[in-house]
C-alpha cells in the first residue's frame, strides 16, 4: 500500500475524549471560534472530565481527534429557559454539573473544518441521544447559535428568522443542521453569548424529547415494554351447556397462559353455540335467551384471568336488560378487575335478525401491559374510532370478529390492517372457524387471525407480525413491542398522528359517554 494511499484512508472511531486530546480539541476551537470566546483552557476540559467523563464525546481519525461534543447533567429547573452559556457551564468551572439531575445539557459541539461533509456532527447527535437515553434523562437541551442571522438582522425578528428556516426558506448553517436532527426550538434567548455577533447576541433554546424516559424507576412492576399476545382461533362446535363451554375456553386459556401471554383474545359470539338450545325459537328470541349466559359466562372468564394471569378479552356475548340487546366484549384483568366495550355499529343483518342496537360510548382500558382499545368486528370498518382511541395514547387495539364468508373476513381484515398503520399501533383480530348447523344466522364462519404493526423499518416488512392459518382451529402467540411504537411516533419515516392537519380538521366525539 503507497503512503498517499495510507494518507487518504480514514479509521474512525466514536469514543469518549482523553485529556491527552486537548491540543487536537484546542486546534479546532480556535479555528472555529474565533469571536465567541475560543477554545476551553487545559483545566477547564480537565473539570469537565472529572466531574462528567461520559458525557465528553470525540471522534478520532487515525488516532487524531477530529470532532467533539461536549455537555453536562443539569437539574434543569434550577436555571430555566432564561439562563446564559456562562451561567449553565459555571463560567467555565462546571460546578453546575448535577449527577443527579434530569437534562444532559449540550455545550458544544465542533467538527474541523478539512472533515465537513462527513456528517460527523450526526455521529456526535446520535451518540448523545443514546447516552440520554441510557441515563433515563428526560431531555437534551442546548443553546444554540444562529450565526446567518447576520445577513437579516436589520430585516427580521429572530422569531422571523427560525421560522423561515424551519420552512427551509433560508439555511443557517448551525440551527439547520439542529432541527434535521429531531431538536425543536422551545423559545429564542437574548445575551446568551453576548460577543457571538453573527447571531447578534440571539441564541435558539433547543430540546430533544427522550421519549424512552420513566420518571420513577421501579425494581418491579414497570410499564411492559415488550408484551405477549394470544390469540384464539375458536371452533364452533355444539355444547351442551356453559359447563361444556367453558371447559374448552379453559383448555385455550391454559394454553396461551402456558407461554406466559399477558392478553388472550376470544372471537366475537364465540359462545354461539349455546344458541342451538333454542333452536324452536325465531332468531330474536333465542339471542335475547343466550343473554341470560352473559353474567355466568363473565364471572368464570374474571376468575381464569385471575388463576391463569392472563388479561382475556372475552370475545363478545350478547347482553339484554329488558329494553335493549346489545353486543359486548367484556376485558377481564388479571387483577380481577373487569370493563366492558359495547358494539357501535350494527349490520344490517345484525339489526333485522335480532334487534341488535348499538352502544353509546368508547375509550381506552389501561391493563398492566399497556393501553388497549377494543372495537367489536364491523366497528373496526369505521377509522374515526380507532383514531378517537390512538388519540388516547392506545398502544394495541384487539377486535374480536365473527365473518361468515371470505368477503366479509377481508372488509375486517383489511380495515384492521389499514387501522394499524394510520394509527400507529398493533391490532390483534381473530374469529370463528367451523359450522353451526340448524344455528339460524350463525351456520358458517371464516376466518385467519393475525396481528398487525405499523409499516416502517422497526416493523416485520409487510406489516404482518403473525397470521394463523385459514379456517383451522389454532392459537397464535406472539410478542410485540411497545417501545417500537414510540420510537415510530416520534421519528418514524412517516408519522401519521403528528403529522395530521390539525389546523383543518380533526375529530370530535359528540355523544356523552
């Protein structure tokens, strides 16, 4: 290998900076910040070493540093949004560094000039955001500069001025580069560097949310980050009574629980069955009779979550006091607590059949591994719930479905898919398989359970983290993972709930709950 070829090679290298780096890290001070101050002493990078040595970064060439970031821990609420440079740094002493406090506080960042281009400043971005991340602080916050605000001070406001960059309608070389990399300006600060004359003495106060942060660690019982779904693929068989029913629910929640599931979800009128007991009566009188179940039927779900610790959500039954008939799913906790979700939108069949109507209210159930939403089958056609529901942060939305026919097993399955990627959330959906014969309206049944993800990077390619087979009685267990979510909402390539027009449109839920 020639020496110019060794010379035009790069080696490098993330790694925390070393008082031995002080001449590297001086050179490029000096040839960057000529008027705001120059390079920090010797002493001063020796403080900063001593009292925070993770949170000084560098990026080596060949064993010569080439680029740095440099912060400290803050608690943030001693200073507020009013501070100056010197102030926050200590006047250059870091005694304001708090091991204990809440905001990794950016004091510089500097890359020499021969390696721009390189996008080593993002390299130096990233590896804060991990190391905020790893600390469980709640933010990265930094003053930053707006050195082509020169050009237009006796144009503009500074206000003016961020937000043409913010359009992109002008390019500031250092707040430009801040707000591509997911820092969004709280407010604009006056004197924070005061010999900094190309931003005329202005400043950008810039934060970086960590969305990973828990403010109250706890040894045990934290938020789930990656949580167990089973779904169970029924099969309609006769059943001589509740007992015989429950005894194969049973079978099924001993199965899913067995692989340590937090959530089993049942189909829509799994126990239809029972309906064959009626079978000398119309259609509206043996649905109004297989009611008379309901309660039975949810006192023993509430105690198999309980023995089995699972949540199970109970598919749906029918539900009749007197006046109205209506269609529920009911969600039994594990801590033996159990909530109820009412069907909104009957079909047509449903209505003319027996009399179905339609509940009145919606909202998400917190569980101990996260916030759920529940839309019973034709619900899941309608987008303004599941919207409604994402809106209340729900993490996962299960719809217990019972289609007849492969037409109408695809309107929910579509939908389901289309309710996930719009709303950035899981969906688990399952149904009925097998025949009812002499079950007036409940004679055949389709179905392929699956669970559905967002579509981006972090999510299985086509959006399909599990799918049963179709028309077999099966279960699927699978894991999904809640911080995923997050990460998708606050940085995904598209982000469909923060994004939304706000400004032209929105939904609003009428009807009191």
């Amino acid at each position: 290998m020639t020496k110019q070829k060794e010379e035009l090679e790069h080696r490098l290298k993330l790694r925390n900076i070393k008082l031995s780096d002080y001449d590297d890290i001086r050179e490029i001070m000096v040839s960057i910040y000529k008027e705001p101050g120059g390079a920090w002493t010797r002493q001063e990078l020796k403080n900063q070493l001593k009292v925070f040595p993770e949170g000084q970064i560098c990026i080596e060439d060949n064993g010569k540093v080439v680029a740095a970031a440099l912060s400290l821990i803050v608690d943030y609420t001693k200073f507020g949004d009013n501070h100056t440079y010197d102030q926050i740094t200590g006047y250059g002493k870091f005694d304001t560094h708090d091991a204990d406090g809440d905001t990794l506080y950016g004091t510089d960042v500097f890359v020499d000039k021969e390696y721009r281009g390189m996008r080593l400043g993002r390299r130096l971005y990233d590896a804060r955001k991990e190391l905020c991340e790893n600390l469980n602080l709640r933010s990265i916050i930094a003053g930053g500069r707006i050195p082509g605000y020169s050009k237009y001070y006796d144009q503009m406001t500074p206000r003016k001025y961020i937000d043409l960059v913010k359009s992109k309608e002008i390019f500031d070389p250092v707040l430009s580069f801040q707000l591509a990399n997911e820092f969004h300006v709280r407010k604009v600060i006056t004197k924070y560097l005061p010999e900094d004359t190309d931003s005329r003495a202005y400043a950008t106060l810039l934060e970086w949310i960590n969305i990973y942060y828990e403010k109250d660690e706890k040894l045990i019982g934290n938020k789930k980050s990656i949580v167990r779904l089973g779904l169970v693929q029924w099969k309609m068989r006769r059943f001589n009574d509740v007992d015989d029913l429950m005894q194969q629910v049973e079978f099924f929640v001993d199965t899913v629980s067995g692989y340590k599931s937090d959530f089993c979800l049942l189909p829509e009128f799994f126990n239809a069955p029972l309906l064959a007991a009626f079978n000398d009566m119309d259609a509206s009188e043996a649905i109004r009779n297989l009611a008379d179940y309901t309660d039975e039927i949810v006192t023993r779900m509430r105690d198999l979550a309980l023995s089995y610790n699972v949540n199970i959500i109970a598919g749906s039954m029918p539900e009749y006091d007197g006046k109205k008939l209506r269609n529920v799913s009911y969600l039994c906790r594990r801590d033996g607590t159990v909530d109820k979700q009412y069907k909104l939108h009957i079909t047509p069949d449903e209505q003319s059949y027996w009399g179905l109507q339609g509940g009145n209210g919606i909202k998400v159930f917190d569980t101990d591994a996260g916030k759920i939403g529940i839309l019973i089958c034709y619900d899941v056609e309608f987008p303004e719930l599941g919207r409604i529901l994402a809106e209340q942060e729900m993490d996962i939305l299960f719809v217990p479905y019972w289609t007849d026919t492969k037409n109408a097993f695809l309107r929910v399955n579509t939908c389901a898919k289309a309710r996930a990627v719009e709303n950035e959330c899981y969906v688990a959906i399952t149904g009925s398989v097998g025949n009812l014969p002499r079950v007036e309206n409940m004679d055949i049944q389709y179905s392929q359970a699956a669970i559905y993800s967002p579509s981006d990077f972090s999510f299985p390619h086509d959006a399909t983290v599990a799918q049963a087979s179709e028309n077999a009685e099966t279960t699927i267990v699978a894991d999904v993972d809640l911080d995923l979510l997050t990460k998708q909402r606050k940085a995904g390539s598209v982000r469909n709930l923060d994004q939304r027009r706000l400004d032209l449109y929105s939904i609003h839920w009428k009807k009191k709950k």
